[in-house]
C-alpha cells in the first residue's frame, strides 16, 4: 500500500510540487534579506516620542516579523507608510513595494488561480506530506527497520541519491508542508485564529497628553517585543494608545500612562505565531533558510523518482497464459526488476517444454485462480535487512490466510551471501509456506544474480516434474554488452607458474540516461565487478575493479588459472584487440567514506580491488596492506605503484607475505607477525576489507580471531558492526 501510494502520489502532483518548492524556497531567500540587523535599543515609550517627532502626524507604528518597522501616517499624499530606525526613531524612507516576492507569493500560494488554485495548492501540500510519510516507511522497511533509517546505504544511481537526500531533506519537506497546510486552514476559518483583543477603556483622562518618554508602561516595554503601537489622535478627546506585543495587547492611559486593561495572547494565537515563523522563516531567517534548502530538494527527488519508477517497469517479451489455465504459476518479487529477467527464462522454458504458464508478480498472490495449477514458483528477492521487495507486498499475509493448494510451492530465493540476511526473504516464504501446510518442491537459492545457481536449480527442478530444464540459461535475456579495447597489459609471476595480468581498458562512452539511473559503466568505483564473456560461453566471469569510472579506464587483475577458458583469453590479449563484457556494482564492498583507518588484506588477483582502494584514497585517511602473493621475483602487481602511493599519502604501509620466500609466508602470518598493530588498528575502529579466494579468507578470519581475542573482539562481532567485509572467489 505505502509503495502504491508513493509512486502514484508523486507522479500525479510532480509538477505542481515542483512549483510549489521552488518557489518555496526562493520566498525562503527574503527573509534573509529584508531582515532588519539594527538593534531596537529605544523602549515603547522612547520610540513613540521620537517617531512622533521625526514623522509628524504619525497614527500608527508597526513592526514586522523581519523586525523592520513603519510608521503609517496620512499626509498630503494620502496615506503613507515610512520605514523608521527601530534604534533612533529616524525615518529613512518610504517604504518600497517587492513586487517580485508579491509574484512569487501569487504562484506559490494559488498558481495565480484565484481561489481554485488555493485548493490545488493545498491538495498538492497534502499530497506531499503523504509522499514523505510513505517514503519514510519504505526507506525504514529498505534499511531494516526505523533503528538503521539513518544507517549507511551501499546503493547507487538514481535510487541510492533519492534514498539518501529523502532521509534528511524529508524532515523539513513534512515540516513546511505541515505548517502551509496550518496557516491554509486558519485563512479557511477552519481552525482558530484568536488575536488578543483588549476592551476598549471608558475611563481615558482628557488632560493634556504626557511625553510617551515619561509614561511607566510604555517605557517598561521592550523595543523588541513591539508588533505595533496605535497613537491618540490629538483632536479626538478620550483615545488611548493601543499597543500589541509578543505578550498580548492592551490600552495605555496617554496622561497617567496607566494600563487601562489588558488581553494575554492565548495559547492558539502563541501556535500561530509559531507555525507562520516555521514555514516563512520570518522573524527567524536561518530557519527559512534551511527548509528553503529542504524545499529545493522536491524536484531532485521528483527526477530520481521517476528514473527509479521508469528502471523498474521492465516486463516480459514472452506471452504467457492466464492464471486460471496454467499449469505453472510463477510468481516474482523483484526489487529493481532483474529477478525477472529469470523468472521469464524459466516461465519461457517450462512453455517451451509444452506447459502452460502464468507470470505475475508475488502481490497477485490469488490461489482461489489456480485452478489448473500443479506447480507454484516464487521467484523470491530480498530486500534490506531481510524485507518483502517490491511487487511482493501482502504476500505473506495472503499466504498465511489462503487455504494450501495441492499444488507444491518451490522457493527460489535471490540475494547477495556478503549479507547477513542472504535471501531472508526468501526463507521466509518456504517457512511460513511449510507451516500453513504447503507441499514444498526443490529450493534454492541465486547469489548475485548468478546464471549458474540458477541453472542448477532449474534443473534439479525439472528432475522432479520429468522436464529437462538443462539449457534454461539459453532464455535469458542477454544483458546490455559494451566491446572493451585493452589499452594496457602487465604480466607478473610467469617464472612462479602463477602469472598475473593487469589489464587498463579503455572507458567507453557514457550516455546521460545511464548516468541518470547510475548504470552501465556510469558512477563505478574499485571493487565493483566487471563481467566478460569469454568467447565459446555465454557466462559471464566476475573481475573486481582496480579503478572506477571517475579514473577514466577500467582496470582489473587477473590470474591465469589452468585449463581456464576466460582468463587464459584475457592473459594472451593484445593491445587494441576487445572483450565483451558489462559491469554490476558491488556495493557491499566499497569504503565506507569516513576517516576511520582502512586495513586492507588480499593475495594474488585479489590485490586488484585493494590496489584500486588506494588509488581513489586522495583523502589520505590511514590504509594499511596485506598482501600475499607467491614469489617476488620480477616485481609483483602493483609494486611500482605501491611505492608511490606511500610517497604521496595514499597508502600508509604495505607488508608482503611470499609463499614460496625463504620463509615461507602466507598474508595470515604477516597478520600474526604484526599482531600489536593490527590490534592497535581494530581497536581504534579500523574497517578490514578481505578480497581473494575462500581458503585465503577463512585464514585470515582465523588469525584475526586469535589476534582479538585478548581484546574482547572477534571476526563475526565486527561482522555485525559493518567492519569487516570479505570479496571472496
């Protein structure tokens, strides 16, 4: 319900909420301007002396919420209106006319619509605040809960801006929009808008009238607590002054300077004046100032919205069957829509194999249609800390309530193992299922999207139906490819049987829509994944980034593995000569930007990632290496530019560790040969980054382990702080 009424809130009132931000936050900027910065030294009573005396015929002073103060008087030219030094009592002028703010005010409160645009006004102000509301829930439920609202986000491209400007610029959005739908109300009459009213005095003396400067209540009032003082008019007997402040108003005897009566400001009149400061930042204009910024954020959010809304319309090219005539029913939870890319190659499949076959999304969870089902599919992803994702809304609910079909329920779950709450969600579906009494078919699960967990599962699938599902991979969608020209190529480790290539490509072109949606080869950094597609395959091999976009090439390591189709092609490529390929992020193994110290560890191939760590490090903060590889002979990846890096600040220290050195050494006992400073290092909040293969890891997690010990800490508690991250192979 909340995404729903998100997406569709936001795309009905775009334009209007753009409209009215903008020109929210310009009217913000003229407070700042028009406040008056002289100080109001003069009291009531001095003020009133030397404003009578200075605009002869004075009838009324005012003062604003921005503190600047007039004089009215009616002249020779009719009424006018001098702006008076609240500090002298001096006229400096008559007052000027904005008619530039009046026009803003115009489009901002009506669209210059009269009274039919006060009301879409105040539609779209409400439309608003329901988009805040429910983008807060959604951004909760995508962080795992309203604790981690505030927790770091690894997402990027046009959803990872819009969650991370929402989460801060959301809080003043709902706070000028709250408070414009107040003062709409209050012009309405619909709720009080009480001003002080004292009674009007019958007892005024009709003496002749002291110096205001020598009346004890008007001197005993504050210059900066005047909001306007009404003067006797010297041919009408029996008028007193009326004066108003932030307190209340009341009538002030003009010979005895007595306070004839007097009426406190209430408590709804005291609100308003609250409200309208928070929404005009009048009288207060750094907070204008502030939500004014709030309010420019509208349409950033409204462009990052809709890219977000448009990336994820992606539907299947295949025509499937309706839900009451298939035999199979495939349901999709996908968040930003690449689980569906295999739900259809499976849906395609299973067509092609002679079944008949519904696709749809988890939300159109509706069994009482299955009526010729023999087999349920969810196509399950995680989303956040283990949530429902979109199009899966309900789904629990409905199966907790839904009467268990005959019909198995298989579970695919999606989702990335460098998180703790790997396909969580999909757990969730195959426990809750087993516990209303579903049958439950072949489970599974697909880590990073990879083809081949999904091929395997496809095909023990098919094993227990009696459909050959082997070449299901063959109906994947084949992902956008990009030729890459190698630029560059480095070989080391030849004469260890352990050669190793650095490859430079060079960065093809960027569009501005892939820009936009922060995809394709747009916004990468050192530890996203370039994946090539070795020529006589159609899968793809991983490679971590040694460099990101911004460095203008991409850059990976590769270590030549024996009888290796992909990486033997690409360890005897020539300069000029391309490789197919395209590029994902790996958002769970990026630096989190901060300043706390980085403790890098990886060995052979893996160095490409951590190499790349500090290559973008141009903020110096303290990087320590680990590095093992298995002979130093003839140099070793990166050398040369390791040696610089320490020159420059990029790279604190770096320790190698040669297996096959005189001694042998592996990166773990570099580890427990420095074990005093790698404890120094954690214990002073040190991130660790682990890239490299799965043996490597697990002893480096060991030896981590046994050097925190005597510290109280341990690999799986710094897990679960977000300081240890591993990029395995």
């Amino acid at each position: 319900m909340f995404r729903v009424l998100h997406r569709y809130a936001g795309l009905i009132g775009a334009l209007v909420l753009i409209s009215i931000a903008l020109t929210g936050a310009i009217l913000a900027v003229f407070p700042a301007l028009e406040a008056d910065s002289r100080a109001t030294t003069l009291d009531a009573g001095h003020l009133v002396s030397a404003v009578s005396a200075n605009v002869p015929g004075a009838e009324q002073i005012t003062v604003d919420d921005n503190g600047r103060m007039v004089a009215v008087r009616f002249g020779a030219n009719g009424f006018e209106q001098i702006r008076v030094d609240g500090a002298t009592g001096e006229a400096l002028g008559p007052v000027e006319t904005n008619a530039t703010e009046l026009w803003f005010e115009d489009l901002h409160r009506s669209l210059f619509m009269g009274d039919t645009g006060h009301w879409i006004v105040i539609g779209a102000t409400a439309a608003m605040i329901l988009l805040c509301v429910s983008g807060y829930v959604l951004a909760a439920r995508r962080m795992g809960g309203w604790s981690q609202l505030f927790a770091r986000d690894r997402s990027g491209g046009a959803g990872g801006w819009h969650l991370k400007i929402a989460r801060i610029a959301g809080f003043g959005i709902i706070l000028s929009s709250l408070t414009g739908l107040w003062m709409a109300a209050a012009t309405m009459g619909w709720v009080p808008e009480t001003a002080p009213n004292p009674a009007y005095p019958t007892n005024v003396s009709t003496g002749t009238a002291a110096d205001p400067a020598t009346l004890t209540e008007l001197t005993a009032i504050d210059g900066s607590t005047i909001r306007a003082i009404t003067l006797p008019r010297t041919d009408v007997p029996g008028m007193a002054y009326m004066v108003e402040t932030d307190a209340g108003a009341g009538y002030i005897d003009p010979v005895t300077g007595e306070m004839l009566s007097w009426d406190a400001r209430d408590g709804w009149s005291k609100a308003m004046d609250v409200i309208h400061l928070l929404h005009t930042g009048q009288g207060m204009a750094w907070v204008g100032l502030v939500l004014g910024l709030a309010s420019l954020m509208v349409p950033v959010l409204s462009g990052t919205g809709v890219l977000v809304w448009l990336a994820g319309r992606i539907t299947g090219t295949r025509k499937f069957s309706p839900a009451p005539k298939a035999e199979v029913i495939v349901l999709v939870g996908s968040e930003g829509g690449t689980t569906w890319r295999f739900a259809n190659a499976f849906g395609a499949a299973m067509q092609d194999a002679g079944k008949t076959v519904h696709v749809a999304a988890m939300s159109a969870f509706a069994p009482n249609r299955y009526t010729q089902a023999r087999q349920i599919v969810a196509f399950a992803a995680t989303y956040g800390e283990g949530d429902a994702p979109s199009g899966a809304d309900g789904f629990i609910d409905r199966l907790n309530t839904a009467k268990p079909l005959t019909a198995p329920l298989s579970v695919l779950g999606f989702g990335d193992s460098s998180y703790p709450t790997y396909c969580a969600y999909g757990d969730l579906v195959r426990d809750t299922s087993a516990a209303k009494g579903w049958t439950i078919g072949p489970k599974g699960n697909v880590n990073r999207q990879s083809e081949r967990d999904f091929t395997d599962w496809a095909v023990a699938f098919g094993q227990s139906i009696g459909v050959d599902l082997s070449a299901v991979a063959t109906y994947l969608e084949d992902r956008p490819t990009t030729a890459l020209t190698l630029q560059s190529a480095r070989m080391y480790g030849e004469d260890a049987q352990a050669p190793t290539a650095i490859l430079r490509f060079a960065l093809p072109r960027v569009s501005l829509l892939d820009r936009l949606l922060g995809r394709g080869f747009a916004g990468l950094r050192a530890g996203d994944l370039l994946n090539i597609i070795p020529e006589g395959s159609k899968s793809p091999r991983a490679y971590s980034l040694a460099s990101g976009t911004r460095d203008g090439f991409l850059e990976i390591c590769v270590r030549k593995q024996p009888g290796g189709l992909c990486s033997t092609q690409l360890c005897t490529l020539t300069v000029g000569e391309t490789v197919t390929a395209y590029a994902t992020r790996n958002a769970s193994f990026h630096p989190v930007r901060d300043t706390a110290p980085l403790l890098l560890v990886g060995a052979g191939a893996g160095i490409g990632a951590l190499a790349g760590f500090a290559r973008e490090n141009t903020a110096k903060r303290p990087l320590h290496l680990y590095f093992g590889i298995r002979s130093n002979q003839g140099g070793y990846p990166y050398d040369q530019e390791f040696a610089d890096w320490q020159q420059d600040g990029h790279m604190t220290a770096s320790t190698l560790a040669v297996s096959r050195g005189t001694p042998a050494r592996y990166v773990q006992d570099a580890l427990e040969a420095d074990a005093d400073r790698v404890a120094q290092l954690i214990t002073s909040g040190a991130r660790i980054m682990v890239c490299g293969g799965r043996d490597m890891a697990a002893g480096v997690r060991k030896a981590l382990d046994h050097i925190l010990e005597s510290h109280g800490l341990a690999v799986d508690l710094l897990k679960s702080e977000g300081r240890y991250v591993e990029d395995v192979f």
